[in-house]
C-alpha cells in the first residue's frame, strides 16, 4: 500500500448541528439528495447499502460498507467501498456547531491505494466527497435536490 495522508474535506452549513446529523445519520442514509436506495442501520456494526443511479447517467452502481462507531450528533466512522476481502475506504465525519449557530463538518477519508495506478480511485473519492457535500449544503440549506 501506499503511505498517503488521508483526505480531509470541510463545509460549513448554515443549519444546526442536528438538523445536520439528521440528514447525514439516518435510516435512509443520503436520498433524496444524493444515493437512490441507501439503508444504514444506525448502530456500532451497523450494516450500510449505498446504491446510485441518478448520478451515474441511469446505471445502478452499490456498494456495502458498516458502522465503525457512532457518537450521537458529534462523529460517524464507517468502512465502505468493497475490496478484495474487506473494504478500501475509511471515512470518519465530524459535525461540529459553530458559534453562530450553524454547524462544519468534517470528512476525514482513509483511502487505501496499492500503487500510483490507482491514484485514480482516490481522485474518483475526493471528486465525490466535494459533489456530496455541496449537494447536501444546498439540500439543508435550500431545500434543493439539485440531481434528477
């Protein structure tokens, strides 16, 4: 494996933090605004399903991963993307109130790459992270579903 820092992605929303951490941590993970069919179950070891379509021009595309540890309204750590025999991607998120009363959130992603080859898996993760949040910014904020 390669030895690279994780990611680190940061975005301030103008909603409190558990308006926030109800959209991100719930049942049906990311719909509408993001996934087409995602379940989590909201527990430590807790199974997640992530399906797309919408994103991916009509193609079904899913994956698995399961909760690492959650701590209500402050840190959600899962395992996703499935590799081999186990999962390539560690993502931790923070939510975070600020003294304005909106809340940042972090997402700190552990992308596991073996060579330069597949550098382009991480790109494909940090292209990602940066569409999911700014989908979710104008989903809490605006009321916006900007994908159809």
């Amino acid at each position: 494996m390669l030895k690279l820092p994780p990611m680190k992605f940061v975005e301030y929303i103008n909603a409190p933090k558990n308006k926030v951490w109800k959209v991100f941590v719930n049942e049906n993970g990311w719909d509408p605004w993001f996934t087409d069919g995602m379940k989590m179950e909201v527990k430590d070891g807790g199974k997640i399903f992530f399906r797309w379509k919408r994103l991916t021009n009509g193609e079904v595309v899913t994956d698995n991963g399961y909760t690492v540890e959650i701590i209500f309204e402050k840190l959600w750590e899962f395992w996703w993307y499935e590799y081999e025999d186990g999962f390539r991607s560690k993502v931790t998120m923070k939510f975070q109130e600020s003294v304005d009363g909106g809340t940042y959130i972090t997402i700190i992603d552990h992308t596991l790459v073996k060579n330069t080859d597949e550098l382009e898996i991480r790109y494909g993760c940090a292209f990602g992270w940066g569409q999911m949040l700014t989908l979710a910014k104008a989903y809490i904020e605006k009321g916006l579903i900007l994908i159809g």
